[in-house]
C-alpha cells in the first residue's frame, strides 16, 4: 500500500497536511500562552463552557503551570463544578504560583469549604 498523501505525492505526510511546509509548530509554551489567552478572551466574552476546554488544554500542555491550573479552576467554578474547582485550585497552590494567584486561590477555596 502507497501512500499518496494530501497531494498525491508518495511519502507525504498527514503533517504536511495540517501543518504546511514551511510553517512553525507551536512550542508547548507558545500553545499553553495560547490556550490561557484564548480562555480569557472567551471568560471575557461569557463563553464559559470555551474558556474551561481552553484552560483543560492549557492543563494538559503544562500540566506544572499554575497559572494553568488557577485559569481551569476560575472556569471550573463559573460553570458550577465546585468540586473540579476546589481540586484546582489546590493543584495550583501545590505547585507554588505568584502572590496574587495564591491570594485569590485561598480566598476561593475558603468561599468553597462548607
């Protein structure tokens, strides 16, 4: 079996269909720095539901990022998964994030303890 590719030229790869010859791929931080802008955008906007899968892409990506984290769990808890929430935000705490993540991450998860 040959493989003819997105051109019909033997040997090419599916890449080359996704991303064309002569293009960039993402480094991990670029695609995290992304997924986190994009999450804004979209919490900014009121798409909840985007800005929580953009923030579980940021999470997969950079799965040792705070700020990641922190982005997941701010969404988390505007869609009403407390739970998800409150796991989160403790993740982010877990893995040492600036002063005003930490901040708001304990005043959070204070507001979610019964």
């Amino acid at each position: 079996m040959k493989d003819t590719g997105s051109e019909g030229t033997p040997g090419r790869h599916l890449l080359h269909r996704v991303n064309p010859v002569g293009t960039k791929l993402q480094t991990p931080d670029e695609r995290e720095a992304e997924d986190l802008s994009v999450a804004k955008f979209y919490t900014q906007t009121g798409d909840l539901q985007g800005a929580y899968l953009r923030s579980q892409d940021a999470v997969k990506t950079a799965p040792d990022d705070p700020e990641a984290h922190f982005a997941l769990a701010e969404a988390a808890l505007k869609l009403n998964k407390r739970d998800e929430a409150m796991a989160e935000y403790t993740v982010c705490l877990k893995l040492d994030p600036v002063d005003k993540e930490a901040k708001q991450a304990h005043k959070a998860l204070a507001s979610l303890k019964p």
